[in-house]
C-alpha cells in the first residue's frame, strides 16, 4: 500500500493537470480561484504576485474568446505535454512549442516551454516559468506533435543519484570547460531534442569545445551557478540554473529568468536532453541575482 509521502507527487500532478485543463484548456480565468492559493508567489517575470492578479491577466488574454491568441503567460498548457515530472511538493511540466526560426524564414526550431509548481495544502502556492521577456513563445499551430514520452516509473531508479548525475555533468563540464570529461557523463548516442544543438557525444564535446576555447579550467568544489530547481522522477531530472536578464526597455533592471534543461538517464549517464532555451534569445551571462524570495 502506497504511503502519503508516495502518493503526494501523484495528487500533486493530478491537480496541475486539472488546473491546466479547467484554466487553460477551457479558457476560464474564474477557475484560477479553485485551484491557486490567494498569496501565489510568482518567481518568474510574466504575472504579479497573487490567486487574483492571475486570474485578472489571464482574464484579459482570454478576452479573444476559445481560439485566440495567448502570449505565452503560462507555456505548460494546454497541450498534452512531453512530461510532467513531480517530486516531493514540486510539479515540473514540460510543452513541445516550435518557434519561428529567425535564420530560415518559413521554418520552426525546437522549443520546450517548462513551468514548475509548488504544491501547499491543496492548492498552487508558487510558480517558475521558464519565460524570457525578450521573445514570448508563440502558440504552436493546430496539429502540432506534442513529442509527448514516457517518464520510466522503475522502482530501482535512485533520483538522488541522478540528480548528482546532472548538478556534476554542469559543474565538471561546462563550469570546467571541459569537453574531455563530456565521456564521463555521457551516452556515445545521446539524443539532442533541439535541432539547434548538435546531436550526439562527439557533437556535444565539439559545442563544449568551440565554446570555450581557452578550456579546461580547474572543476571548481561546488557548482558555479547552483540550481534554482531540480525535480527528478523516474529516469527523467529537470533542473533550472536563476540567470537574471536586462529587462528590454533599457532601462538596466533586471527581471529573474529560469533556464530550463531536462535529462533521461539511464546506466548512469545521460541519454536525452531537452532544452528551455530559445533559439531566438539565448540567455546572456547573468548579472547579479535578484533579491531572494523565500
């Protein structure tokens, strides 16, 4: 019999799942209240804190009526999705959502929209969107696949192992700019869900290298960027790196923008990847990070 600590992430994945539907899929911004805790915390840059300053931006998004455009103030719905990850109090979901691709007109590059929630006492209690100001995902057109896979449900799977797995995959590879010990974490086939990153080890290696020319450094102890999130279920870690942004009117505020990757890992070594990351802004070093919210 499963315990309470087991069946959380499964309620917790029940309850985005119908939010997405109810809010999203119905386009009924009233259903916020049903669902988000009247003090929701919103981590990201795209929605005010608060249940009903929420409800009220997507209230005037919705104004178009079912069918119309949505600007992107949460990318995880309504679409059936790659996955959804939980873990403890945290729900990961994950959206297939091609772009426009700025180097060929007429053509789309792969994107994947991620937002993580937190879950207290039954309700929606904070948000991260892996939003970045600079270009809003568009909605993808009808008929778009959802490029949706299974998480692997194994009981043998250790996801605390896993998510070492990735925290040093970072911290000894692109903090040590190093793409020699790219083998150490690595499947020769890995699979590159992005069209604008090389596939496979060898490709991967290649893209470590030509981005850092000077390397390898020295691995530093501890991460040089520490995860903001890491969620793990199954084989699948989803892990999100804090890089503020300049905001783009110039003015040299900065707003809180999450870099999403995803990994599956098997045999110890990652054998997928699914990047956050838009073709169209990629993210510049960050500045200084926001105050913390706790």
């Amino acid at each position: 019999m499963a315990t309470s600590t087991e069946q959380e992430p499964r309620i917790n994945k029940l309850l985005v799942g119908r939010f997405l539907t109810d809010v999203f899929g119905a386009r009924n911004a009233d259903a916020v209240a049903g669902y988000v805790a009247p003090d929701l915390v919103q981590h990201g840059a795209d929605v005010p804190d608060g249940a009903q300053a929420f409800a009220e931006l997507l209230r005037r998004e919705f104004g178009g009526g079912p069918g119309a455009d949505q600007s992107g103030t949460d990318a995880s719905g309504p679409r059936e999705p790659v996955f959804v990850v939980g873990e403890n109090d945290l729900v990961c979901v994950c959206h297939y959502m091609p772009q426009p691709d700025p180097d060929a007109p007429g053509s789309t590059f792969d994107y994947y929209a991620f937002t993580t929630y937190r879950i207290r006492d039954g309700r929606i209690a904070e948000r991260w969107p892996s939003l970045n100001k600079i270009a809003s995902p568009r909605p993808p057109a009808p008929g778009t696949p959802t490029r949706a896979t299974t998480v692997s449900s194994s009981p043998s799977i250790d996801i605390e192992a896993n998510k070492r797995l990735v925290v040093d995959f970072y911290r000894c590879v692109f903090d040590a700019q190093n793409p020699h010990a790219v083998k150490d974490f690595v499947a020769e086939d890995y699979r590159q869900h992005v069209s604008h990153y090389p596939p496979g080890r060898a490709g991967l290696e290649e893209f470590v290298r030509d981005r850092f020319p000077d390397g390898p450094v020295p691995t530093p102890p501890e991460p040089l960027i520490p995860p903001a999130l890491i969620v793990a279920e199954g084989d699948i870690v989803v892990v999100a790196g804090l890089l503020p942004q300049a905001e783009p009117d110039g003015s040299g505020a900065l707003y809180p923008y999450f870099v999403y990757d995803a990994y599956r890992v098997r045999g110890q070594r990652l054998v997928e990847h699914w990047s956050g990351i838009d073709k169209s802004a990629p993210p510049k070093p960050p500045g200084p990070p926001p105050a913390a919210r706790t």
